[in-house]
C-alpha cells in the first residue's frame, strides 16, 4: 500500500538558529514530505480493531495476578516515598503555583534551579525543561531545523518530524540505523541536523551512536540525540547513552522526556547556553504553553536523587533485559540485542487482535501499537520492562509469547 505523500514549501521570514547555535532573522524556503493516513489505512483500523485493541480491554478480576509490561517506569520508581513527600511538601507550600509560561519565570525560580542542576547532572552548558518529551523534540526542532536541512533516522519518534515540519526544513529519512546511508545523504545534500533515538521506542534497539557520529562530524552533520527511553535506565548515574559511550561532548542536543524512568510529566532540552536560551525564548512550546507546576518540580527534584544512585536497579533491569530478549528469541520472535523494549512483530492486525487477547488471557498486558499510522505487515506488541520484574513474572511472560507462537496464521 502507498502512502500518500504531500508535499508543501514556501517561503517566510523566521528567527533562524544555526545547528550549533548561532541566532538570525532570514528568509527561508521551506520544503517537506511526510506521510498522511490514507483512506485505506483508515479503513484498516475500524472500529472493531479498536474495540479489541483498546476500548474493551478490562482488567482481570484479580488484579494481583497481572504482570504489567506497559509502563515506562524501567526503574520502578513510581510511588516512592521520597517522591511522593516531595510532592506534597509542594502543594502545601505552593498549591498549584502562580503559573505562566516559561518566558515570564523569575531568574531565580525553583524550575530554573532544577534545570541548573539537571544541567550540572549531564555536563551540558544548559537544560530547558519543558512540559513533556513531545515539547521538548517539538520546539528544538522547530527553533534550530528552520533554515537547515535535517536527517532523520526512518523511526526516529514523530515529535522530532513534527519540529522540523513547523520549521518548513527539507527533511530526508535516513535508513533505521544505517551510518552508510547517512554518508550517502549528507555527501549528497550538505551539513544539517542528524536526528536519532539512544533507544528506539518500538523495537528497543540502540542506535550505533559512535558510527553515526562520526559520519555526521565527516560530513559536517550536527547530532540531535532523543535518550527518552535511555535517561535514566542506562549509563553512569543514569546519565543516558550517549555518557554510558563517552560521547556526551560530541552530541550538541539531547532531549529526553522525563515521563519515562523519571516518572514525570516534563521533558527536557540539554544543548548549548545559546541554543537553550532561543528555544526558551522562541519556541512555540515553550512560549504558548504554561510552565510546570510546583509538585512537579519538586518531584523531578527528589526522582534525580533517587536516579543518580539508582545502580543496582539499572544492574537488575540489565539482567531482566538480557533474560526476556534472550528468550524471545529461543521462540523465534526476533527481536536481537537491544535494550528494556521489545516488541512481538505481527503481519495482520487480526493476528495482533488474537495476541493481546491470548495476552490478557493470561494475565500479561502488553500494548499494541498500530496509532496513528498502522504499517501493514509491521505491527507490533510491546513489552516494556522495568527492574521489579521477578523470575516468576519473567516465566509467565515467556509462557505466554511462546503460545502465540503456535497461534495459525
């Protein structure tokens, strides 16, 4: 089935930032293709799929029996007491807060004193922090893509793309990583923004981040690196991929949503003090959007202590990494190396249907992604894993898979 592909360009005065910073007014002809849900697809995703997939899943009357592998909270910290006394010292102290958007915060506001300390965390010159890892991908993309030409790695998540189309950029999807191809691109088109996930959110594979680095810095490329899924859960103190590799001075921008390991609702920027002052200043997120609120803040605040000597989780969640992918792969689903994700490839949606119910069955929720867009052929059931997982939850889950394996086509 073809996509259909719109293409759209015109030109505009914009506030232009150049990837390694630099801030100018020109004019800027824009141009970008991407892919709309055809009527077919629309088709393909009735109610009926939606019914069995989303709307009608119950929990089972024991709940205490339910292995969930759906949330992002890889270090299980969701609900801890330090976190949770935080918040409420919070709401006693501020309430809701005397919220605005970002712009209008006082220099020495507790969320700036956060973003000084998360900065000094990851060895960066300045973070923004922002309302969800969506605003954060979506205002640096939109602030330093305009004007320039970015590289997106084919699955790289879609607030990335959406950035850089508000930015009106050319836009060319480079094969999921493939450092070749990028080659390819760049030699082809010039410098420009490479765009990639630490940890690809379907399928939990790592991008090869050295190789793609190197072949940005050769084709004078700058590297946007996404470690929503890695912050946290991998590398030093949790400091993400790019530090658990020694290549934190080589990526200019890092994004990363807190509503994953940090069990938050805020994402953040961490990228240079020029670049960070224009996406506070101009982008659309950051401007037309209210600030966090105050138990947020301070919840952040308490879950970064807790990340930052959080090892023995991060160790433990390594070992239920390596036990789930090694056995999935016993069974023949797949799924390779690759990190705390992994997902169960379905060719038809029907047959994605049967698994989740034979999941939920046997009380063992994972997600199936088929939203917005459905790649016929490609259709995935997610298992997401965090440190708590016993050997016990593991078994169950291994049984499980390995009975959709014997499920007719």
């Amino acid at each position: 089935m073809e996509h259909e592909t719109p293409e759209s360009a015109l030109t505009c005065t914009v506030f232009s930032c150049t990837p390694a910073g630099e801030c100018r007014e020109q004019a800027v002809v824009g141009r970008s293709t991407h892919a709309a849900m055809t009527k077919d697809q629309q088709r393909y995703v009735n109610d009926e799929m939606l019914d069995v997939l989303y709307r009608h899943r119950t929990r089972p009357a024991d709940s205490g029996k339910l292995v969930e592998v759906v949330s992002n909270d890889y270090l299980d910290l969701g609900g801890h007491p330090a976190i949770a006394a935080a918040q409420q010292e919070a709401d006693e102290r501020f309430g809701n807060g005397n919220r605005m958007a970002a712009p209008h915060l006082f220099a020495d506001d507790p969320q700036h004193r956060l973003e000084e300390r998360i900065a000094t965390w990851l060895g960066v010159e300045a973070v923004v922090l922002t309302q969800s890892g969506w605003t954060a991908n979506f205002g640096l993309m939109q602030v330093l893509s305009q004007g320039t030409t970015v590289y997106r790695d084919e699955t790289a998540h879609s607030s990335l793309t959406d950035g850089a189309l508000a930015a009106r950029a050319e836009m060319h999807d480079v094969r999921h990583n493939d450092p070749g191809h990028l080659a390819e691109l760049l030699r082809g088109h010039g410098p420009g923004l490479v765009v990639l996930n630490a940890v690809y959110n379907i399928r939990g594979d790592l991008t090869p981040l050295a190789e793609m680095v190197e072949t940005a810095e050769l084709h004078g490329g700058t590297v946007v690196l996404d470690e929503s899924h890695s912050l946290g859960a991998l590398g030093p103190a949790g400091r993400g991929l790019a530090a658990q590799l020694t290549l934190g001075h080589r990526v200019a921008h890092r994004t990363a949503s807190l509503a994953k390991a940090f069990t938050a609702r805020a994402g953040i920027v961490a990228t240079s003090r020029a670049a960070a002052e224009q996406i506070r200043y101009r982008a659309r997120s950051a401007c037309f959007a209210s600030t966090l609120l105050p138990r947020d803040i301070a919840g952040i605040d308490a879950t970064l202590t807790l990340i930052e000597h959080a090892d023995q989780a991060r160790t433990r969640l390594a070992d239920r990494t390596h036990t789930l992918r090694t056995g999935l792969d016993q069974q023949g689903w797949g799924v390779g190396p690759g990190a705390h994700i992994a997902s169960l490839v379905h060719t038809t949606l029907p047959r994605l249907a049967r698994s989740v119910t034979a999941l939920d069955a046997a009380a063992v929720r994972a997600s199936a992604f088929v939203l917005p867009v459905p790649r016929q052929g490609h259709l995935p059931l997610r298992i997401c894993l965090h440190a708590s997982l016993t050997d016990h939850d593991l078994d169950r889950i291994l049984d499980a898979t390995a009975l959709l394996r014997t499920e007719p086509a």
